[in-house]
C-alpha cells in the first residue's frame, strides 16, 4: 500500500542539513575503526586487509581541491572495500611542514616588531607549535566535511611523541648501519628562509640575463653570474678539444682578472660540453654542484665568495659586503674598465628558487648530515621479492628493485620511468637543516665521551653533554608514515595486520619528495615494501584549463562549494572523467550537473519510499521484471570490478547512467503504471522488486555520495529495521 514519504521529501534536497548530522553519526559507532567493526560483527576477523595511510597534509594548509580529490578518491576505494568485507583501515595524520610552517610564524612575529631568531629556542617551538596545533584542527574538520572515512582512533602527526621514538630509532638504526653520516659537502643554501633545502624542494624559474664573455688570459670564457667569480683560478676544457690542443692539465699562466693579477690552471675534464659557448669555463667549485664535483674528481682547492645571507666576502675586494644582486652591475663596469668584457647579450635560463621562501638558492659548503644511498650494507631482515635476508644491498639498488620487479606498482604505469629517471640518478639525501621547528637532530656530543644517538640526553646531569643544534629534513619523519603509524618500532599487532599497505594515493608532484622516501625507509628499516600499489590522482584546473592559482583568483573552495551544491556533488565532479594521472578541469558547472543528480536521487527516493516494502525473495522470484534484477546485479559487479581495477572514473561514470536512464527512466516509468492501481495483480511484485532494486541502487551510489544515500537509508530503516543501522557498513552486492 502507498505511504507518504518524510514530509522533508515533498521540498528539495538540503545537503548542508544532513551532511553535519551524519559525520558524527558515523564517528559516533566507530564504524570507520576496523577493530570495532569485528566486534560488531560486520566484518570477519580473518577477512582480507585493505590498508591505507592519509598523505598528510601540511599544517600550514587549508582545504584545497588539490586535497579534495585526494580525499574522494581515497574514500571511494576504502568505503568500496569496506562494504566488501575487507577488514579496512585508512588512516589520517597531518604534517609539520617545518620550514613552511616556522616560515609562516616567523613572518606573523616579524609584524609584531618580534624577530623570531632572537626568541630562546624553546619559546619559537611553542609558539610555532601552538599555530600548528589550530591549524591540524581546522584540517580535521575539513577532512570529516569531505565525508572521509577515517579512522580517528588511530589519527597522527609527524611531530608527535609516538613519531618523535620512530623517529630516533630509524636514525639510530641508519647510523649504526653506516648510511647516515656527517660530512662537507655542497649542498643547497636558502639565504632568505637560512636552511638547506633538498633538490626537491627547488623551483626552477625562467628568468632574462646578460650573458657575457670574458677574457681569462689566453681563454673566453661565458657566464651569467659574474660574481662568482673572484676567486676562479682554474679554467677546465674537454681533452679532445682541438682549440686548446697546446695546453696541457696542469699548465699555468698569469692574467689580469677582477682584482688584479692571478695565476690559474688549466684543467682538462671529460664533463666539458664543447659545443656550449667557447668550450671553456673557469669554476666556482664553492658555489656549483658541477664545479664542486670536477673539483672532486682533481683535488683542486675550494674557496668560499658568497656567505650565507648572500652577500659577498673580503675575497671580493671592494665589494665586500655587497649583496650579490647589487655588486653585479659593478663588477662588469669594472671588468669594462681592463677590456676583459668580450661580449654580453640577452639569455634566458632557469634559476634556482626555494620553493618556500622564493628566495634564490645559492649552493654553499657546508657540514652537514647525509643519507648515504649507494654504500653497501647487510640488510638483516627482508620479506622482499628477490632480496634475502643477509643480503648485500644499497638503498639505490632496492628502491630500484621493488619496481622493477613490480612488487609495487604504478598507477598509471608510465609513472615508473619519472620514478626511475630520478631514483638512477639518485645523490646523498642531505636530512639536516638549520631551523628550530621540526624533529631535532637526535645526536650527542661530549669532549671525553663521544657521541650518543638519543632523543634526551645521555646524562642531564653532566652539562658538556650537547646535542646538534640542527633538525630534521620534514620527509624523514613522513617516510616512517605506513608503518610508524602502525606503531613502529613496536611490534604490535596494528604492524603485523596492516603492513604493507595495500594501496598510497597521492599526487605525482611528490614522487620524489614522499613516495621514493617512503620506499627506502619502509625496505631498509623493515624489510618490506610501504605499500603494493601507487595510484597518482591528476592535477585540479579551472573550467578553462588553466592552473588554479590564488593571482588569477580561479580557486573553488570545497567548504564554499559545500553550502551551494554539496559535497556528494563535488565528490562527484571530481570522480567522473578524472583517470588516475590526467589533469581535470573543474568548474562551478561541473559540480552544477552533479547537483542535479543529488536531486534525482532525492526524487528516485520520494518516490521508492512511497511504495516500499520490506523486499521477499520468494515473491520477487516470480517477478515479471527479474531482468532487472539480473541487470543491476551485472552493473553492480561491472562498478565494483572498474573499481578494483583503479578505474573508480568509470565505475562513477556507470553508476550515474544506470541511476538516471536505466532506474528513473525506464525502471520506474514502467513500474508507475502497475504501482497507481494497488488492486493490479503485479501490484505485491512491483512493490517488493522496487525496494529490492532501490537498496542496492543507495549501495551502487554510497561509495561515490555517503551523504545523500545515508540519509536516505536512515528512512528506508524506518520501513525495514532488517537493514544494517548504517549504509556505510553495508554488503555491496547481496
């Protein structure tokens, strides 16, 4: 017999109101906790795993759609899972960002009149950890508007106490095995945020330069960086270069350079291009990765020009002190003055800026600690495809092996010949820098003891013990993330379950950053590989495919698009047409459409819930329309196998066809007919076969909209107390 459906069905869907009741809801039952589900008895103990970790975003951040697909498409696959008997866990953390963070609290004091260098050390921790503390709980907040299916239980952060023991574990275990180490090396200066920064951490800009050619006594040689040059005393050409076949390597001559008179020597190296320029270059082996590395390779002497805030020292003469962007200028006026400027035009290259502070990168000497990648060691325990126990490795060679071999692999696929374009040119991972927020350098000196690797120290009451003034790289404490926040370095049973884990979503820009990091770290430290699958989400445009950028003012606000059109919506627009690795272009019509399908779901349901029944097999047996049910059985098991098989785009794609022409317009137009007379003889039939087929209608969709379909399953349970309490733990198909 019909009933009316909530009254709230008679007026349009309003996504804001149920989408605040439902998180909580869901929080609430802990349905989102593995472990309480099997006590629950959703799912079985011995079920199969599917395990995951949050990229955690950075606590200098706000939501952004850049986050917003990545929490989407992580929720698809773990909600999938979930109702699919897996024993699911997906876990949430946030980043401390160090440099990014402490450079965002640094320029809130320096407003105030405050400088941030001169506070006691303890004091700028607290108040950079204070911000970051506020902003891990906006994150939080973000992440549950998005509807991602975390387990909170298990929330971490890379500087909290738990990181902080896996932390100075793994850098004990490093150390002792000899692959961390400290030593002179040129490694990348940011004057302005005063820290080394990895190679990954460098934005390259195109800029316009001058380019000149000056002479070097009997050589021309070319450069954009004059001032650089004072203390240059060795000019370096290939040895089959025919036009300087009459000098020997280690042939000397005097000439008149920047300050007077020098003596300098030639060198002959094979890494000379002698098609660039004139096929000479003096070096500034202090102030370039090659000219230090040809240095190397000679024994040649090394001398400082730039100090660390980019000005220029007493080896410059009269323009000691300058800074480099101003003393430039000058020096060719100077050179001018000797006609040693043979030429100089217009030349386009690439700069080197840090991407945090956009300062220009100036490459300096300096002590600092390494991860040494290509030294052999025993690795003493291995669950890893091709390599055993006992084994000689190096961190190269197995961060190259577990892809080669596919014991991970890449979604897409030709992500792994970036991956290996990196990793066979892989250097010394330089893990220390020179700020105050961040994971200290867990290690202790003492004139007659020697050095401790600690977090505290050896003997608080013997004061001439002292601990390295430096901190962490950040990405060293992110690379434990699959497994130290399974508890790592305990054994728990968190470790054992859920690692490896079973998939990493991420964005391809951190390939290098986070996803090679993680894999040295999870081979080396425990012998296994972090995760079995990468699957790289593509980068978020606007509706004109231009990158979002906060100067062309093109950015959507997912908490904003929330209060227009919903979250299901722009989950959706974000699902369909977005094939892992390809970019997508969105815009407010984009999420416009899928508002539309919100609103035909809440339709579909006004109408389904006027006529449902509790469904009975027997009586849909005999039903004149059991192909639908057969239809809707093989669409459910074509989504659920696109979304296995990481086509989530698809299975989107498919599940908002069937909805829309084949339930609303074909299903229920033809059932109307029998449904408006309840004394039909099909009557009983139609009613059952509909509430049969709308049930697993809610289920196709949840993975894709959980706010829309969990409401509506609320008031379907009010009809069918048979029904789970929630949708979201639901079986799939059944």
């Amino acid at each position: 017999m019909k009933q009316q459906p909530p009254q709230e069905y008679l007026s349009g869907y309003n996504a804001v109101e149920h989408e605040v009741v439902l998180y909580p809801e869901w929080e609430a039952a802990q349905i989102f906790n593995p472990e309480q589900n099997i006590k629950d008895g959703v799912t079985e103990e011995n079920a199969p795993v599917f395990s995951m970790v949050l990229p955690p975003p950075n606590v200098t951040g706000i939501l952004h759609t850049g986050h917003a697909i990545m929490c989407t498409v992580e929720d698809v696959f773990t909600r999938f899972h979930r109702m699919n008997g897996y024993r699911t866990l997906w876990i949430p953390g946030a980043d401390h960002a160090a440099i990014a963070t402490q450079s965002k609290v640094e320029k809130e004091l320096e407003k105030k009149g405050i400088k941030p260098r001169q506070l006691p050390r303890e004091e700028l921790f607290a108040k950079i950890q204070e911000y970051a503390m506020e902003s891990k709980s906006t994150i939080q907040s973000q992440l549950r508007a998005m509807g991602s299916s975390l387990d909170w239980s298990r929330e971490a952060f890379t500087l909290d106490e738990a990181r902080q023991e896996a932390v100075v574990e793994a850098f004990k275990r490093l150390y002792n095995l000899g692959l961390i180490y400290q030593g002179e090396r040129i490694v990348n200066w940011d004057p302005k945020g005063q820290t080394v920064i990895s190679d990954d951490e460098i934005i390259y800009k195109e800029e316009t330069s001058k380019f000149y050619e000056l002479q070097y006594g009997p050589f021309v040689i070319g450069t954009v960086r004059p001032e650089t040059k004072f203390g240059d005393k060795y000019v370096v050409v290939h040895p089959d270069d025919a036009r300087y076949a009459q000098f020997n390597h280690g042939d000397t001559f005097e000439c008149e350079w920047i300050n007077g008179p020098i003596t300098a020597t030639v060198i002959k190296d094979d890494s000379i291009d002698m098609e660039f320029g004139t096929g000479a270059m003096t070096i500034t082996p202090w102030h370039s990765k090659v000219d230090f590395e040809i240095a190397n390779r000679h024994n040649l002497e090394k001398e400082q020009i730039i100090d660390t805030y980019g000005k220029l020292l007493p080896v410059a003469g009269d323009f000691a002190g300058m800074k480099i962007s101003e003393a430039r200028a000058k020096i060719i006026e100077k050179l001018k003055e000797k006609n040693l400027v043979v030429s100089e035009k217009d030349y386009t290259h690439n700069v080197a800026t840090a991407e945090r502070t956009e300062g220009m990168v100036e490459p300096q000497i300096m002590k600092q600690w390494f991860v040494a990648v290509e030294k052999e060691f025993v690795l003493e325990h291995s669950e890893i495809d091709g390599i055993n126990s006992g084994d000689k490795v190096t961190l190269k060679g197995m961060m190259q092996h577990v892809v080669n071999n596919k014991s991970i692999a890449m979604v897409p696929e030709r992500y792994e010949a970036v991956y290996f374009s990196w990793i066979n040119n892989l250097h010394d991972w330089c893990i220390s820098r020179q700020i105050i927020y961040g994971h200290r350098i867990p290690v202790w000196t003492h004139p007659v003891k020697g050095t401790e690797i600690s977090l505290v120290s050896p003997d608080a009451s013997d004061t001439e013990w002292s601990q390295d003034p430096d901190t962490l790289d950040t990405w060293f404490s992110s690379a434990l993330w699959t497994f130290s926040t399974l508890g790592w370095p305990n054994t728990t049973d968190d470790l054992k379950i859920y690692h490896p884990t079973s998939m990493l979503e991420t964005g391809p820009d951190i390939l290098f950053f986070w996803v090679a990091r993680m894999i040295l770290m999870s081979t080396t430290l425990i012998g296994q590989i972090p995760f079995k699958t990468v699957y790289f989400h593509g980068t978020v445009y606007d509706e004109k495919g231009r990158k979002i950028s906060k100067s062309l003012g093109n950015g959507i606000d997912p908490l904003e698009i929330r209060k227009t059109h919903g979250i299901d919506a722009l989950r959706m627009a974000l699902t369909v047409g977005n094939p892992p690795g390809s970019n997508l272009n969105l815009g407010t019509d984009k999420v416009g459409a899928y508002k539309k399908y919100t609103n035909k779901l809440w339709n579909i349901a006004r109408f389904c819930l006027s006529y449902y029944q509790k469904p009975d097999m027997e009586v849909i047996s005999t039903s004149p329309w059991g192909s639908y049910v057969a239809e809707q059985q093989e669409m459910m098991n074509t989504i659920g196998k696109n979304i296995e098989n990481h086509k989530i785009y698809l299975a989107a794609e498919e599940a908002y066809h069937y909805t829309w022409h084949t339930f609303a317009d074909k299903i229920i137009e033809e059932l109307k007919t029998v449904l408006a007379d309840t004394e039909h003889a099909d009557y009983e039939t139609a009613s059952h076969t509909l509430s049969y087929l709308f049930k697993n209608l809610l289920t196709m969709n949840h993975v894709f909209m959980p706010f829309i379909t969990e409401k509506i399953w609320k008031d379907v349970r009010t009809l069918n107390d048979d029904l789970p309490r929630f949708l979201a733990i639901t079986q799939w198909n059944k």
